[in-house]
C-alpha cells in the first residue's frame, strides 16, 4: 500500500527550474534512499514533501491528503545539527510531545525509550554541546522517532560525520528502522550508504532534477556490513555509479 504520491511536482525558483515533473510512489514501511548530483533537487523534493517548500505545480499526499505544510506526521533530521543549546537531550526530545500537549509522564517515558534505542541512555541530562556531533544526530533522530511519525525524512544526517561514526549511525538508523518499520525517505551522495540502507534507490538526473532510475535492493534483512562484500551490492553499487557519473558529467557541462 502506498503510504506516499508524488505527482507532476515541479519547483521552479525565480527563472531556475530546479525540479521538473517529478513522480515518485513510497510505500509503507519502505527505505527509499535518492542519489544524484549537487544541485540536482534532491533536498528539494524532501523539503516539499516535508511541507517545507510548496511545489510550482504537482501535488504531494502522503495517506490520501494532500501535503499543503509541516505536520507531525512527517519527521524531519537535517545535515546540520538542529537541537535547541539551551534545552537537555531530554527536553529536546520531549519537545514535539511538550508542543502537542502530551501529558509529562508519556513523555519522559517515550522520550528515555527512543534515547535508549540511540544509545544514549545516560545523556538525558547533558546538553547539545558536551556532545559529539554523531551524539547530537543520535538525539535529532531520537526526537523525530518520538513523534511516532508515519514518515522519517532525512537529508544527509550523516553527512558531516567522520567515516567511522558514519557507519556506526547507519547500522544504528538501519537496525532501529528494521524494529520500527518507520518508512523513510533519505537523501544521500555516498553510494554505499545508498545501497546499504535502502530497500529502493532512486536516482536523479542533473539539474532540472527528475528521477532518471529506481531500483530495488535486493539484500536481505537484518542487514550486516558483510553484505558490502556480496556480488548483489557490487553489481547494483557499479550500475548506480554509472547513472551518477553521467548526471554529474552533465552537470558540469551545464555549468561551464
């Protein structure tokens, strides 16, 4: 069952078409990773499907209702560490459930559950910056999680993390959508990470961004970095980065 439709979407900024007639179908329960050239529209498609930006034409609905803004049924974690400094890493899971008016009890106890799932079980006290930077995406995501919402967007959570801690937060985020089953759309330029994390790759062509390929990942769950070293993930990561060798090529030529 599609849980998301995205339907002749276009952004257009000023005389830029950054993002031409896009279709996309997600389904529920779904790891759809987008890979794609700088520039290509990739975080454009999420912020619009986020409510964030509005489309210049084309519509987005995720259940049947057309997205017209932010809502908590959409869950969102940025490059960038968003957590508010003056609040603890309880409070700022707490927040979105605070901001619905959830009683404190169910709170606490959902907050300190999802802060157990990101390993950060003894950090509730301890604010965003006597953290690690993998520690406050760890809490970014814990307090996304904490909503319950019917989809995680994700534009390149990991992206400003040191390889190392990189692949400890993608078997982490894999390992908790594996529990969860929350369907996620994650955008990433690493194509092992792509291949790793979805159950689709979607790939976009060169500005006016549209998608140019969506294949399926064939490999089984729980997933284990091994899988790396199957003949499935080298064959799907060699056809994937052809498709965005081309994009990238062509990219460059439009900018020169």
């Amino acid at each position: 069952m599609n849980i998301l439709t995205v339907r002749g979407v276009e952004r257009r900024f000023d005389t830029t078409l950054a993002l031409q007639a896009t279709d996309l179908d997600v389904a529920q329960n779904e790891f759809i990773t987008i890979l794609g050239p700088s520039g290509c529209g990739k975080s454009t498609l999420l912020r619009i499907v986020a409510g964030l930006d509005r489309p210049t034409a084309g519509e987005v609905r995720l259940d049947g209702h057309r997205i017209e803004g932010p809502g908590a049924d959409r869950g969102m974690v940025f490059q960038s560490y968003t957590l508010f400094p003056w609040l603890t890493v309880l409070d700022n899971v707490c927040f979105g459930l605070r901001e619905r008016g959830m009683p404190r009890a169910e709170q606490l106890e959902l907050a300190h559950g999802f802060l157990a799932k990101v390993g950060l079980k003894g950090f509730a006290d301890h604010y965003p910056k006597q953290l690690s930077g993998g520690m406050q995406q760890r809490t970014a995501l814990a307090r996304a999680l904490a909503n319950r919402p019917r989809m995680l967007l994700m534009d390149e959570p990991f992206g400003a993390l040191d390889h190392q801690t990189r692949e400890l937060m993608q078997e982490l985020l894999l390992g908790i959508w594996e529990a969860e089953r929350t369907t996620v759309l994650f955008v990433t330029h690493d194509i092992d990470e792509a291949v790793f994390m979805g159950s689709r790759v979607v790939v976009m062509s060169a500005r006016p961004g549209r998608i140019k390929l969506d294949r399926p990942v064939d490999l089984p769950h729980p997933r284990h970095y091994a899988v790396k070293t199957t003949p499935v993930f080298s064959e799907l990561k060699a056809e994937l980065m052809e498709a965005v060798r081309a994009e990238v090529i062509a990219a460059q030529a439009l900018a020169g």
